[in-house]
C-alpha cells in the first residue's frame, strides 16, 4: 500500500504543524520544513530518536506483512479450507474494508488516547485477527481475522507518520520519515518471500512477530511531546522533549516554540467535509482525489493480492514470481525516496506511470499471446518482465508520490478533513480493484491489464494537466500555483 500514514483528521496533525503558515510575526513557513520539534543544533542525543522511530516502524512492517500476506498463500488456503474463488476474493479485498474504518477514526483515537495508545490499540486489534486467521476451519474466521488486521493497519496508517514526524529534529525528518515507506515495503517483501517456504497457518504466526516487538519497545519510549502539550500535559511534554533531545540538551527554545505553536492553530477555524467543495478548494480537491484514484485503479492492490496465481497462469512459477517481486520493490523503494527532493514530484510520476503503461502493457501482451497460442515461449518472460517493470516503476513514484502532494495542496485549516476524504477515496479504490481482480481475470487475462494500462496512461496526461510541482516551494507558492 503506498503511504496511507500521511492523512491528517483532526485540529492537531503532525504533518499539518510541518506545513503551516506561522500567525505571529507575521512569519511564512517553508512546505515539509517548519518543524518545531529541531533538536539538531542543540547538542542532543539522536539515540532516543532512532529507538523511538525503530518501535514505530514495526508497526510498519506488520502493514507490510497483512497487505502480501494474501499473495503467496492463495493456492494454500483454497485447497485446505475449499474456498470459492469468490471467498478468497472476499478475503483478499476485506482487509481494506477494515483499513478504511481505521483510517476514518484514526485521527480522532490518536488524539484521544495518544500517538503511544492509538499503536498499542492497532497492535491488539492485529494481533487478534493474526490469531483468528490461523485457527480458522472456515470463511467466517478468516474473514473476521483479516477485517481485524485490515482496521489494525488503517489506524497504523495514519499514527506513524505523524509520530516520527512529531518527535523527529527537522534536518532528520524526510529520511526517518521515509524509513515508514521502506518498513511497508520490506513487511510486503518479507511474507512474499516466506510465504514461498512455509504454509500459510505459520505465515499468519509470523505477522504476530512486529507486533509484539511494538508492543514491549513503547514501554521505552516516550510520547509525542506535541501531543502532550496539546493535551495539557505540560511537565509530561517537558520530559518527553528533554529524553528525545538528550539529557544535556537545552530545550528551552524548542519547548516555546512548539507551546506557541499550539496556541496559534487553536484560533484556526474547524473545517467542515461540505467546505471542501468551495470553488477555492475544488482545485486541491480534485488532484488528490484523482491522484489516488490513478494510484489505485492502476491495478497494484490487485496484482500485488494475487501475484503467485497471475505468475502460474502465465506458465510461470508463481515462487519464483514472487522472489522476483520482493527483491525488487525494496531497492527501487529506497532509489524513489532519493530521488523524491532531486527530480521533482511531477517528473518523478510522469516517468513512473510511463513506467506502469510499459509493464501492464507487455503483461497485457503477454496474456493475449497465450489466448491465441502464439510465441507461447515468450509468453512467461513476458508476463515476468511486465509485472517487474510495473512494480519498479510503482515503487519508484507512483506509490509513495501521490501521499506527498496531497499533504502539501490542502490549506492547513482543511487538511484534516480533506486527507480523511483522500484516504477513504485510496482504501475503496484498494477494495475495488483487490476484489474485482480475479474476476476480470477469469473474463480476460490480456483484457484486465490493458484496461489498468489505459488507467496508468491516463495518469500520464492528468499529472501533466493537473498537477503543480511543490518541490522547493512554501505552502503560500503551491496555492498560488494551484489557483492560476
């Protein structure tokens, strides 16, 4: 799943504190470089920093973990518990039903209960449907097992980004934030790979791993000090600040800015999800919803869910598909998010649909091959290359670069409600295409990835018509070039 962690929902969202407009002074702040919480220069130790931001991104893994958890274990679960191809549709898209429903309330339950709560809350809810998942003898625990990691996710989503965000010294954020995308990305990898050895009962076992981890590394760390001082937690807030900058570290500066901060953006107005559609917030409204409708009915979660069975059907191993698969997303992960601040966000989605036209295109060709018994030894190396090159280029942009547009088109005093619409718009466009993917493969192979070829096309042409560049500009200069 690409970065469902950047939605804010909520007066007080981590990512919304990184962009806005200073009230006082009269002050602009630079887009993704404002952050108060700058430990950096102070002297102070990073360690607490990095143990905090490895706990978080446990959480990360397990998102990792139940999103490719249904790949490689298709063949497995339909043979022992004779699941209909309709059923284990049903299983492999529920994940995302729940995950909307964790999106939607995250913001309000990280607010409640705390960015340290709402995981420890995620991490339960996960570890209850793990369990479910491997006692299940029929459809209705599955199901259950699969709803309650999907909703455990959603809330992860949501909670990690904003927490790293909210604890990280601004010179360290983009990369400590980006290490919540590679987390994803190597969970997903990670039971690809596994799934191939073991069975899927020890597969859901497995996904107990991280968070158990995340459940005893919390114990360690300290709360969100934006979050504390958000509640009113003023000697709480003091400590946390103080042990994630170092015990020698002078935090005074920082403490007043950040209390400063919070009093200011008390006076900004509560948006309303009807406010959205004003003629000033259609515009934003529109590239990010749009962008996560490209971003979904592209096709990932469908040939992502069932990547194992769409290799076999090419004539393919679908372990050697899959190996393939996860060794590949990790590296070109990681070269998309160096690249993020270097080429630009349009360049770097332009060339990454590009790249998903290619890939479903030769996937497309490669079916449409074998339907007609036509260099049918090409028909494997086909299918192979085209789902490579498309995963390759998804990782690489479209992926994680629709999340960062939408955290920086949305005026702060809409954001909250605007990323929850956002992130309602990517989950279902998720659960649509997860659970209508082998169906429109039953139908026609060739003819479901040339229709996700049409959609990547179109993205092409909707970047280029629709989308700014924000790389490099403050909040102020993106919606000046969103309104012209």
């Amino acid at each position: 799943m690409s970065k469902a962690g950047d939605i804010e929902d909520g007066e007080n969202r981590g990512i919304d504190e990184m962009n806005a407009p200073l009230l006082k002074q009269g002050k602009t702040v630079a887009s993704g470089q404002d952050d108060k919480l700058d430990g950096s220069d102070n002297g102070g130790s990073l360690g607490m920093v990095l143990l905090s931001t490895f706990v978080a991104v446990c959480g990360s893994f397990e998102f990792g973990s139940c999103v490719g958890f249904s790949a490689p274990t298709q063949s497995g679960i339909r043979g022992d518990l004779g699941l209909s191809l309709s059923q284990y549709s049903m299983f492999g898209s529920i994940l995302t039903i729940g995950a909307m429903i964790g999106a939607i309330t995250s913001g309000r339950i990280a607010d409640f209960i705390g960015r340290k709560g709402a995981m420890r809350m995620s991490a339960a809810f996960c570890i209850i449907g793990w369990l479910s998942i491997y006692i299940a003898k029929g459809v209705f625990l599955l199901d259950v097992g699969r709803v309650f990691t999907g909703y455990g996710i959603g809330v992860f989503s949501y909670v990690i980004p904003v927490f790293i965000a909210e604890i990280a010294p601004k010179n360290l954020r983009g990369g400590l934030t980006t290490a919540n995308q590679l987390m994803i990305v190597i969970g997903a990898s990670t039971a690809f790979l596994m799934g191939t050895v073991v069975t899927w009962r020890m597969l859901a076992l497995t996904g107990l791993l991280p968070c158990v981890i995340l459940l005893a590394g919390l114990t360690f760390i300290p709360e969100s000090p934006r979050w504390l001082a958000k509640v009113g937690r003023q000697k709480e807030f003091e400590v946390a600040l103080q042990r994630l900058r170092g015990r020698d570290a002078d935090i005074s500066h920082e403490s007043a800015e950040i209390q400063d901060y919070i009093e200011d953006i008390k006076h900004l107005p509560k948006a309303k999800m009807a406010d959205l559609f004003q003629r000033k917030y259609i515009r934003p409204l529109i590239i990010g919803v749009g962008l996560m409708v490209c971003q979904q009915f592209g096709g990932i979660n469908g040939i992502g869910f069932y990547a194992s069975e769409t290799f076999a059907l090419a004539g393919l191993s679908g372990k050697v598909g899959t190996v393939a698969w996860a060794s590949i997303q990790v590296p070109i992960t990681i070269l998309g998010a160096i690249l993020m601040d270097k080429s630009g966000r349009r360049p770097l989605m332009m060339v990454s649909a590009t790249g998903t036209f290619l890939g479903c295109s030769l996937a497309g060709l490669s079916f449409y091959l074998k339907t007609h018994q036509m260099l049918l030894n090409w028909v494997p190396l086909l299918a192979l290359a085209g789902v490579l090159i498309y995963i390759a280029a998804f990782s690489i942009g479209t992926g994680p670069v629709p999340w960062v547009i939408m955290s920086e088109i949305f005026p702060i005093n809409v954001k909250g409600v605007a990323g929850s619409l956002v992130t309602l718009v990517n989950w279902f466009g998720a659960w649509a295409v997860s659970y209508t993917f082998n169906f429109l493969i039953s139908w026609s192979a060739s003819g479901t990835f040339f229709l996700y070829s049409g959609v990547c096309a179109m993205t092409v042409l909707f970047v280029a018509k629709m989308v700014p560049e924000t790389k490099g500009r403050t909040l102020e200069e993106i919606q000046a070039s969103i309104n012209a």
